[in-house]
C-alpha cells in the first residue's frame, strides 16, 4: 500500500488541512468492517480529494471576494480623486484639499480588514495608524517644501515618496503595539508639521474654468484607481501592523497632487498641501480613534457610520479653517478680532 505522506505529496496538499478525525473515523470503519486494502485506498484518495476540493472552493470564493472589492476600491478611489481634482480646479485648492483629506482610502481598508479578516484585525490595525498618518502628513510637508524650480515635480515627488516609504518601514519594523505611545507621537509630529507649514506661508489657489474632456476625466479614474486598489490590496495581504501602515498611503494626496500638477502646474500642486494636511489631520486621525472604538463595541457596518458622525464637527472646523480662517478668528474672538482693553 503507497504511503499515505507520499499520497499527500502527490496530491500536492498539507497534511495539516486535512481533516484528520473524519480520516481516521473512516480508515477505522473501513477496516471493521473486513474492507480490503485495496478499497481503503480508494477511500483514503476519495477523502483527499473531497478535502481538496473544499479547499479549492475556498480560495476561489476568496479570491472573488477579494477582486470585487479592489474593483469597488478601484472604481470609488478614481471616481473620487477626479471629483476632487475636479472641484479644486473649479473652486479653488482650498474646498479641493479639504475633501480629499476626508476619511476615504482609510476607510475603505478598514471595512476590507474587518470583512476579510475580522474586526478584531482591524482593531490591531489602528494601532500603528495614527503614527502612520502623521508620516503621511510629514509626505506633503516634504514635497511643498522641496516643490521649486530648483527640484521639479519629479524630484519633489520622488524624494517625498521614499521619506514617507523609510519612515513607515521603521514603524513596521518597531512592531508597535501601544496606542497610547502612536497617538502621542501622531499628535507630537502632526504639531511640529502644521507649525512648518505656517512658515512656508502657503495660500490656497483660486479656481478656474477649465474645460475637460471624458478621456481626461477617465485617465484621472484610472491613475487614480490604480494607487488606491494598490494600497487596499498591500493593507489586506498584511498583518495588523503592516495593513495600519498601508492604510495609511497616501494613495488619495499623492494622486491629487500628481494631477494636479499635470492639469495647472506645480505651484498649484502645491497650495493642495495646506489644505490636504488640515483636512486629514482633523478628520482621518479622530476617524482611526472612533474606528478602534466603535468596531468591536456595535460592529463594522454601524461603526463605520458612527465614525463618520463622530468626525463630522471635526471636518466642519478643519473647512473653515482651510477655507475661511477669518470666520473662526471672528466667531472666537482671537488674532486681529481679538478685543483689546
């Protein structure tokens, strides 16, 4: 009789996912009731085959589950980056940069960890996300400082990417596991950005009209999408500390910038990072908070949508600010509105 490891080998399958109780009740029964040898094996090759076509049916189901949600990534990160790049041309960088630091790619890798994985996971991945984020704030601070004539476009980008590349490497590498200790170094470093960018003294780009054709529009959703599906992919093949990290990408400021510079210049590209970095600061941090809150304590679907409530009042303030400091210096009576005794 072949060997039953050999048969395994043949078979090209685990011996750790076989079901071995089923196994070892058949093969006994098989042999009380005075079967041959013979019919064991047969037995033995039926079992194999019914556990490797359960098996197979599994990672075909996953993986069409898996490829219907990079499609979906896919389609909303293009159709949202167009629209974005699309109202900052039309209205200004300021109303622009305010939505795309609006929670998108982080949460849609969030409900794929959650769903794919467990909440549990998703849990674990909101760990390292806020340190994460404030590296990605760290991203546009790079290229608004290096996005000159002297540099260009290319070099800026390039030299901003790598940066944020090394330092997120040396958080996955630290394999953080204390919250307290990310958000603390998030707020530390978010502080020591937003202060940078008040001495680069940018200000936000006027609107224009400008006519697009759908072939342009298309090559915005397909630039677009594929940074976005990319990043949703790298952030569900990781574990909890590297998934945090890849949710963290700035597939959505990356994106915007690049278009941006492609359809009015570098100096537009670069006043979307003020308000790019506002946004994401006062919107994306609290939503990664209320997200490691809200999934374990009512579930995926109602803590996605609590924390999108919960941001709200978060992102009204970070618009006003981007887009009228005025008002908010008015309202509260500080800086030039200050009363003065």
């Amino acid at each position: 009789m072949i060997d039953w490891i050999v048969l395994l080998s043949l078979f090209k399958l685990p011996i750790n996912q076989l079901n071995n109780t089923q196994y070892s009740r058949t093969t006994s029964l098989a042999r009380n009731s005075g079967v041959s040898k013979r019919s064991q094996f047969e037995c033995q090759i039926a079992l194999v085959k019914k556990q490797m076509n359960e098996d197979l049916q599994r990672m075909l189901n996953l993986d069409t589950t898996i490829m219907l949600r990079l499609i979906l990534s896919f389609t909303f990160g293009g159709g949202w980056i167009a629209f974005i790049t699309f109202i900052a041309e039309k209205s200004g960088s300021g109303k622009g940069g305010f939505l795309g630091g609006l929670p998108s790619i982080s949460a849609i890798s969030f409900f794929f960890i959650s769903v794919n994985q467990s909440s549990a996971v998703a849990f674990k991945a909101t760990t390292v996300f806020p340190l994460s984020f404030s590296i990605t704030c760290a991203f546009l601070l790079c290229y608004a400082a290096l996005a000159s004539k002297k540099f260009g476009f290319v070099a800026a980008y390039s030299i901003s990417i790598a940066i944020w590349f090394g330092l997120v490497t040396l958080v996955i590498l630290s394999n953080l596991q204390n919250f307290l200790v990310s958000i603390s170094l998030c707020l530390i470093i978010s502080a020591v950005v937003y202060v940078l960018f008040r001495l680069l003294k940018i200000s936000n780009a006027p609107g224009q009209k400008v006519k697009r054709t759908a072939r342009e529009y298309f090559a915005r959703v397909l630039a677009g999408g594929s940074v976005v599906a990319a990043a949703v992919l790298l952030s569900y093949l990781g574990g909890p500390i590297f998934g945090g990290a890849a949710s963290a990408f700035p597939a959505i400021f990356s994106s915007t910038l690049g278009i941006g510079y492609k359809s009015r210049g570098m100096d537009f590209s670069k006043t979307l990072t003020r308000s790019l970095m506002i946004s994401g600061m006062m919107s994306i941090i609290p939503y990664s908070v209320a997200i490691r809150y809200f999934f374990p304590l009512i579930g995926v679907d109602a803590g996605l949508l609590v924390s999108f409530l919960v941001i709200l009042p978060f992102a009204v303030i970070s618009y006003y600010i981007v887009n009228k400091p005025g008002a908010i210096s008015k309202k509260f009576k500080f800086g030039r509105y200050a009363e003065v005794p």
